[in-house]
C-alpha cells in the first residue's frame, strides 16, 4: 500500500511505501519482489523503501533485483532507497559496487505507510 505522507487524498507530494522482503532475497523470492515492486509502481508508488532488516541473505539474483527495482521506479519519475541492511548483506552490495547506486535512508516509521511482505 502507498501512502502520500500529506494526509490528504489528491495531494502533489511524494507517495511512499515501504517493501518489507524476509529471510533471504535470492532467487527463489526474486520473482516475487520484482512484481511486488510493479504493482507498487502501478499504484503510483514515487519513493519505495525497501527495508532489508529482515534480510539475512542476499544472492546476485537479488541484487539483480534490487537494481532492476531501482530502475524500474526511476523509469517511473521516482526513487529507490534501502533501509536497514544488515552487515554482511550491505558488504555485499558493497562489494559489487552497487552502494554507489543504492542509497541508504532511514525508516521513518511514522512518516512510511507498509506495503505487503515479500516470500520468506
């Protein structure tokens, strides 16, 4: 689910939503983050944080996601950013140089509406 962060039904303002993948995002649960990120594009999602805290691994295919997430809501005129990963998964986006294109922020949990979970 979206929410728009203003409280007002119609409002211009950025439409945030948090995607909540657990356990490990490799390639069985791939598949299903890649469509839970284009249904989230589709309902008009501007900002999507994807919120890795309940991610204890992460393989190229999942990596590989993230990326086409990230390009697939910039195609859309927003922004992609990952929210609390844990050590071993962010050095693995750093060791593929992929922290230079994902960006970290913070969960505002007051401020983000969740969206549905991803496949443990």
């Amino acid at each position: 689910m979206t929410g728009n962060g203003a409280g007002e039904p119609g409002a211009a303002l950025e439409r945030r939503s948090v995607l909540q993948p657990k356990g490990r995002l490799d390639m069985i649960a791939a598949p299903t983050f890649r469509e839970q990120v284009k249904r989230l594009v589709e309902m008009g999602a501007s900002l999507l944080v994807v919120d890795l805290g309940s991610v204890s691994f992460v393989d190229s295919t999942g990596l590989a996601a993230l990326v086409g997430a990230l390009k697939l809501v910039r195609g859309a005129g927003g922004d992609l950013c990952v929210a609390r990963p844990n050590a071993q998964v962010w050095q693995v986006v750093e060791r593929r140089y992929l922290h230079t294109v994902l960006r970290r922020c913070e969960l505002g949990e007051a401020e983000l509406t969740r969206s549905p979970e991803a496949p443990r």
